[in-house]
C-alpha cells in the first residue's frame, strides 16, 4: 500500500476507527445506517471491514461478508462483498483496486468463490478482478383482485415484544430456498431490517410467521418468509393482502421449500457479480433479498 494511506481491517473493536467508518458511510452510502446494528449486536466476526485512511479519516472501503451460501442443496464457503467505495475527492486513484485485491487474497484461502452486487454506475469494474456478471429472477403469480380479510399484525422492532418475536423467529428459521439460498445470515436480514424493511414487517400469529412485505403499483412484493415449519404461500396470501386492487404477487426468491406456485418469472436486474469455479442452478434463482450486502 501507499505510504499516503493506511490500511486498516477487521476493526469493529476499536471506537475510533468504527466512528470513522460510520462518517465515511454516511458521505458515500447516505441513509445507511450501521451504527443501531452494531449497537445491538449484529455486526459481527463475520463481517469484515478493509479501509484506507488519509488524514486520520477512512477515504476507501471493501467490506467482506464470509457466507455460507446453498446452490443446489449444497453448502459453500463464500464471501460477499459490500459497501465499496471512495470518498469523491480520493476517487480516480485507484484505492477501492487496491482494497479488492487485497480484500480477495487475504480471503481466498477461506471461500469457495467471491460475489457482490454492483452499483450500476460501476459495472465495468468488477470484472477486472474475475468477476462474471449473472442474472436473477423474480417469482410471480397473477391473481384476480379480491374483498380483503388482512390477518397480519404489523410489527414494531422498537416495541420489546415485537421485537422478541422477530428475533425468536429469526434464529430458528427454516429455509426458504435450497436452490440458491443461504444459511445462518441474522445478522445481515437484521441489516435490511433496521435500513430498508423496517416498515415493512408482519407477523401472521396463527401460522407463526413474519412476512416482510409491502404493496406497491397493485403488487404484493414479498422480500422473505421468516418462519420455522413449513408454510403454504398459496393458503396464506389472502391473510397478506391489504388492498383490494393487487393483481399480482412478487417473491423476491425462489420458493422451492415453501409451497407456492407461480406461474411467471421476471428476469430482474440485480447486477449480481460472481467470481470463482462454482456451478450455479439450471433452474431459475435468486438469492433472498435479506441475504444480500
């Protein structure tokens, strides 16, 4: 590395360095918020940050999620990428390379393969370091609008009870895909739900599960089924449904270990980067939304 930076990792313990990270994210990612994540307990060894300071302030960021990913039935070692990038006036000088390559051979040892989500405005980047970019897809049914029934209790993460049962829940869920899906990843649905979701969050008490939801343009978009036995989507639905004009229900994941039949797909253009030897499904998938970084 550059004399001018210094390289700093795997830092969450010190308060300084997290307090830099934490201004660096809100220039570069405004509105993301780690700060309640890592107050709560959820940022953890597994989430690893790689950043440049100048100045005594981090100017470039990588940070490294180390996964466990399904494809196929199959466990793999991963790690996800996230949260890279560079302050405006440090940018053109090749830091966020550096970080990559430095991120990718402190970590090869341990993944199977490497995989990130890009920002659009970078899509030429990431296949300098062996990435390939893949697509995704939607799951959809088309439905004839209905009188609603809604059963579903919207839940607060700031009210203790609600709260408990989210977490209660989250620690002892089932999967809700095996053909390219992941495991033991709380703390980064934890992430979206603090950041992105945390409107969006039912709980169906009978059936003992938490849909994160919302409707949209006559859609029922459903991000992910929290839930720890085996549910039936198709029964469910009419619980869900709020609005009496949706047309049309989204999953944002493959529902092969739920029972839900969907009669389309919708490629979606989630720029999903892979690097590495890894066999991907010959059928449609998707990683769950509350998965990715």
């Amino acid at each position: 590395m550059n004399k001018e930076y210094n390289l700093i990792e795997n830092y969450r313990q010190n308060e300084n360095y997290l307090n830099e990270f934490y201004n660096f994210i809100s220039i570069v990612f405004p509105g993301a918020n780690f700060r309640e994540w890592e107050e709560k307990g959820f940022w953890t060894d597994d989430y690893i940050p790689f950043s440049l300071m100048s100045g005594g302030k981090i100017v470039s960021n990588v940070c490294a999620s180390l996964m466990r990913i399904v494809i196929s039935g199959k466990e793999h070692s991963a790690v996800q990428f996230g949260a890279v990038g560079t302050l405006p006036e440090f940018r053109n000088k090749g830091l966020s390379k550096r970080l990559m390559n430095y991120a990718i051979k402190t970590l090869e040892p341990k993944a199977d393969f490497f995989f990130l989500y890009a920002n659009e405005t970078v899509l030429n980047f990431y296949p300098k370091f062996g990435f390939k970019k893949f697509d995704e897809y939607l799951f959809i049914k088309n439905i004839n609008p209905t009188i609603v029934n809604p059963k579903v209790i919207k839940l607060d993460i700031d009210n203790q009870n609600d709260y408990s049962i989210l977490q209660n829940l989250l620690n002892n869920r089932i999967p809700v895909t095996q053909i390219f899906g992941a495991a033991g990843f709380q703390s980064i649905t934890m992430w979206h739900l603090f950041n992105i979701y945390r409107n969006d969050i039912y709980y169906l008490e009978k059936e003992k599960s938490i849909i994160i939801m919302r409707e949209k343009n006559n859609e029922l978009l459903i991000f992910d089924v929290i839930c720890n036995k085996e549910i039936d989507i198709d029964l469910i639905t009419p619980k869900l449904i709020r609005s009496q004009n949706i047309s049309k229900i989204k999953l944002y994941f493959p529902p092969d270990q739920l029972k839900y039949k969907y009669n389309n797909i919708e490629k979606e253009s989630t720029d999903l980067f892979i690097r590495g030897n890894i066999m991907l499904p010959n059928e449609p998938y998707r990683l769950p939304v509350t998965a990715a970084t």
